[in-house]
C-alpha cells in the first residue's frame, strides 16, 4: 500500500481513538498496529522498537523527579513555600494571584511536572482565592497558565525527555529553560497585577516576618538547588540527583520538618509509581509510533517541505517548526509529540546550523503553550474541571495569558541569548563552546 496512505490511516485512527476517550499510549498502539498490518513490519520489530524508546538511562531520572513532588506535597512541607510566597507578594495588588505565580515557580523547581503542578496549586490556592472574590474561570487560567512553568525550569521532564531522545545536553535544557519560565512567571504576575482582580488588601510584611517565612521554607528551597547544582557540577547525572533529593527529603526534610509522615512513605512511592507508569508507557508507544513515520519517510517529506520554503534561514525554520508543534500540541500530549517528531526536528536542526539546546527550549515553550489551548489543552483542562468551571469559560480568561506565550517564544526565537546566555555562563560545554587556545575564556558558536 502507497506510504502516505498508510501515513493518513494511522494518523487518524491515533486521532479518533484519542478524541474517543482512549488512552493516548493505546490510541498511538492502534495506529501502529493497523500500520504494521499493512506493510512487511513485523509485530517482533515493533514491541523491540517500544523497548528502545524506554531503554534511556536519562528517563530514569523521571520517577524521582516525580516522587520529590509527592513527597514535598503529601506531608504538606509544601505550605512553607506557599508562606514565602505569601510574605514576599502578598501585599501586591491581586495578592493571591501573584502568591499563586511565585509559588508555581518554586514547586516547579522540585517536580518538573505540569499536571502535579496544576494539582498543586488547585488545592492549595483555588479555596482562598474564591473566597477573596476571584472568579472561578480566572483561577483556572492563571492555574494552567502558572503550570506551565514546569515545563521550563529545572528538573523538567519534558527537558529529560527531549534531552534523552534527541540526544541533547540536559543541563543545557534546564539551563536555557530558566530565562523564558522567569519571563512567563513575570508576564503572569503583571498581567494579574494589572488587569486581575484586586483581591483584599494586605499589609506588606515586615522584614522580620519575611526571614522567618525564608528560614521556614529554608530546606524545601534547597531542593532545586541541590538538582541542578549537582547537574551542572558533573556531580550527579540528572537520574543520580533525582536520587539524592529524594534521600534528602528521607533523611533531612522530613524526619526535621514532619517525622509523623514517615509512616505514610509507602503510599507516596505507590503514588508516584502509579503516575510514572502514564509517560513511560507513553514512550514506548511514541517511539514505535516515531519509528513507522520514520519507516514511511513521513519526516523526510515534512523536513523536505519546510526546507523548500525556508532554506537554511534559521529563524525561518525555527518559526515554521513553532507553528507546526502548535497545531500538534492541540491534539498531542508533548511527550509523545517531542518523541514522534524528534526526527523531523533533529534534520532541521542541522539544516539550520541551529543549538540544540535553543532548538529544544523554543519548542518545549511551544508545547508548554499546547497545554493551554484548544481543543485539548491539558493544563487548562485540568484546572477547569477541578475548578468546576466550563472548559470554554476557562479558555476565554486564558485568552490574554497567550500574549505572554507569543512573546516569550518570539524573543527566543529572534533573541537567541534569552535561552543560550546562561548555558553560555555557567556550563558552555552544554551548547558547544569549547576552550579557547589561551585556555582561559571560552568559544562559542555564533560568537
């Protein structure tokens, strides 16, 4: 049967199975099943393909990352940052809403996951922000919005993943991530400082107050610390500074902060298996899925397609790839959409001589928006049906959020030092700089 056909049969059937309700894994399985029918593939070839997709030293990193935010939230240590948060812009006009932007920062720094920090900040935030008078809708949308961050900054899993797949530095994603989550976290808090609703009054804290909130939240802080700083100092691989965050909490955190929850440990590993198992198992069907596009020369053509129209211009290719992944990250998960498309991306990456690193950041920014917007919009998703507010009433608030998303994705395209400056500073080896022969600066591409 002609190649393209197949192409459109399997895409749809992914499609239609996946606006049916069905799992994304099974509705990517269904297409590769009914596509494998239908050419010489063998069954064999592609349960080996799925076990590729997942044999990655770095996606081990994931579950640990995972269980660093389960643990933080179940015992509740987690309030400690939403007091900083508190004592730090509380007294901000829309006060809540700006806690509720400077808290999804730091939790994004400790679990690297979206829907544990739409969960998060919905439990934690959305009950007093009602009762302040803020509506239900823009909750949702500074919710979906504030989540994305995660996606950002370290130890995202959406870096891990693109880092594992596409074979880019890790540190260098969670570096390069830092600068455009800072500038959505900035965007959201002065639009809610603008256009927001005022919320109640607070008095500004008192020094006094602020060290004690800092002195509190003290230990949960260094998290984020202790996973990149281990990172970037080649102390610890991302999968080896998951695990010595979770021993920290283990020995440190908690037995100081909340030792009653030690009893509760079980549940928490449990919890964070359970919800391990969805991305993983999302990988593997990805990357068989990834593996009969490439079969069927689907990212030829496409790569081919924006070539033809691009050149080798860049930011050209880079702004073509943006619109695509937005089209595809309304339909697709960003895990299955950064492993499916990773080939078509890693071409066009060396068509236009362009960083991995920027490359990735600009289209982990692009997903991120994905989770937001329609028809599936994961974060926003979630966030409404947690709030209890139609999809479409939350979709309308988040409307003006997007102009802080075509922002940070124009400058990172068009200003490449919003994502590459810090690479460049504290670990240039991650974005192919290399030691000048004087040995003391180093020299970096596009310099």
């Amino acid at each position: 049967m002609n190649s393209a056909l197949v192409l459109v049969i399997m895409t749809c059937l992914f499609l239609f199975f996946g606006y049916s309700g069905v799992p994304v894994a099974f509705a990517l399985m269904a297409g590769v099943l009914v596509g494998t029918s239908l050419t010489p593939i063998s069954l064999p070839s592609i349960v080996g393909q799925m076990f590729n997709g997942i044999d990655s030293e770095a996606l081990m990193a994931i579950p640990f990352f995972l269980l660093v935010g389960e643990l933080m939230t179940s015992s509740r240590i987690i309030i400690r940052i939403v007091n900083l948060s508190q004592a730090m812009v509380g007294h901000f006009r829309g006060g809540l809403a700006q806690v509720l932007t400077i808290f999804s920062m730091f939790f994004s720094g400790m679990s690297g996951s979206v829907s544990a920090d739409v969960a998060v900040l919905t439990k934690t935030m959305a009950e007093p922000m009602k009762r302040e008078g803020y509506s239900p809708a823009f909750i949702a949308s500074l919710v979906a919005g504030a989540s994305t961050i995660a996606a950002l900054v370290p130890p995202s899993i959406m870096a891990v993943v693109y880092g594992a797949i596409g074979n880019v530095s890790i540190a260098g994603l969670f570096l390069g991530g830092v600068v455009p989550g800072l500038m959505i976290g900035i965007g959201l808090m002065i639009y809610s400082y603008l256009f927001g609703p005022a919320g109640i009054k607070r008095k500004r804290s008192s020094f006094s107050q602020l060290t004690t909130a800092a002195r509190e939240a003290f230990l949960a802080i260094l998290i984020p610390i202790i996973i990149l700083g281990g990172v970037l100092t080649g102390w610890f691989t991302p999968t080896e500074a998951g695990v010595v965050a979770v021993v920290y909490i283990l020995i440190i955190v908690l037995p100081l902060l909340n030792p009653s929850h030690l009893r509760k440990l079980p549940h928490d590993f449990i919890q964070a298996g359970v919800v391990f198992s969805l991305p993983v198992i999302t990988i593997a069907a990805a990357s068989a899925f990834g593996w009969m596009l490439a079969y069927l020369r689907g990212p030829i053509v496409v790569s081919e397609w924006i070539t033809g129209f691009a050149g080798s211009d860049p930011h050209t290719i880079m702004f073509l790839l943006v619109a695509l992944f937005v089209i595809v990250g309304d339909f697709i998960e960003p895990i299955p959409a950064i492993v499916i498309f990773m080939p078509i991306v890693t071409v066009l990456t060396d068509t236009g001589n362009i960083s991995g690193v920027h490359m990735g950041v600009v289209l982990i920014i692009t997903l991120a928006f994905g989770l937001i917007t329609p028809p599936y919009g994961l974060a926003l998703l979630m966030a409404s049906k947690f709030l209890n507010v139609k999809f479409s009433t939350a979709l309308k608030a988040s409307l003006p959020i997007y102009l802080i998303f075509f922002a940070t994705i124009a400058s990172a395209i068009y200003i490449p030092n919003v994502v590459l400056w810090l690479p460049k500073k504290i670990f240039p080896e991650s974005v192919g700089c290399f030691k000048s022969p004087a040995g003391m600066t180093y020299i970096c591409p596009g310099d």
